[in-house]
C-alpha cells in the first residue's frame, strides 16, 4: 500500500512538472510574439509614431545582454551592453526598420570598432529613456 501511495506522488509531481514546464514554454512563445509585434507596429498603424519609445532586453546567452531602445519620436535606436561602458544610436528609418537581431549585431560590430565611432556631442537630441539608460557613459554614433 505504501508503494503504491509514492508512486502516486511520484506521478503527480512528474505531471506537475510537465504542466508548469509546458506553461513556461507557451508563455515565452507568447512573449516573443509580443515582443515583435510591438516592434512591427509602427509600420502598420501610424498611431504608433505617437509612442516615445519601446524597449528591449536582449540577452543571446553569451553574456553580453543589452538594452535596445527603439525612440519613434526623435527616430533613433540606441544600444546599450551590459559588459561595455559606453551607449551607442543609430538613426532610424521610419519605412525601414531593423529588427532587434540586426540592431544588435550592428551594435556589437560597432562597439569592438570603438576608436572608430564618432561621439555625441549634442545629448539634447536624445529621448527621456535614452537619456536616462546613457546617463553616464560616452555615447557614440554607430
């Protein structure tokens, strides 16, 4: 009887397991959806050009996860690396914009080019977000 009683146990939480498992799985799935149509929308409704910013944390697992802020009202994406003490922005085309895969690896091929990269010199130009995700470090055009 007692066997029986822990293998019961055993099964429950085995099934426990699969279901929360499962959950997680849905829930990134659900999430990434999220993450690029939030992302996309500005392409498709214009009302989304009357948003400040939408913003991203990438991590590849290697890392080096960043903080990727796309600014629809002043049209400029900005970078910013976990392991790197410098930000780094972009212009953004507002018929063309590149996804986060794209900004990121341009970002990451300009950051290991830093004696190349051009500083800001004028912080004005810059969001609140942005602003305050650079607050204290150079900031270079990429």
């Amino acid at each position: 009887m007692e066997s029986s009683m822990k293998q019961v146990v055993v099964e429950e939480v085995v099934l426990l397991g699969v279901i929360i498992a499962g959950a997680l799985l849905m829930w990134l799935r659900a999430d990434q959806r999220h993450t690029d149509a939030v992302l996309w929308m500005g392409l498709w409704r214009g009302s989304a050009w009357d948003e400040d910013a939408a913003t991203f944390y990438v991590d590849s697992g290697d890392g080096n996860a960043a903080t990727v802020i796309y600014d629809y009202k002043n049209l400029l994406v900005s970078y910013r690396s976990q392991l790197h003490r410098a930000c780094y922005i972009t212009r953004m085309d507002q018929d063309n914009i590149l996804g986060l895969d794209t900004i990121t690896e341009t970002f990451q091929r300009r950051q290991a080019e830093e004696r190349l990269a051009m500083p800001l010199v004028d912080r004005s130009i810059l969001g609140t977000t942005v602003s305050i995700l650079c607050s204290i470090v150079p900031i270079y055009w990429a």
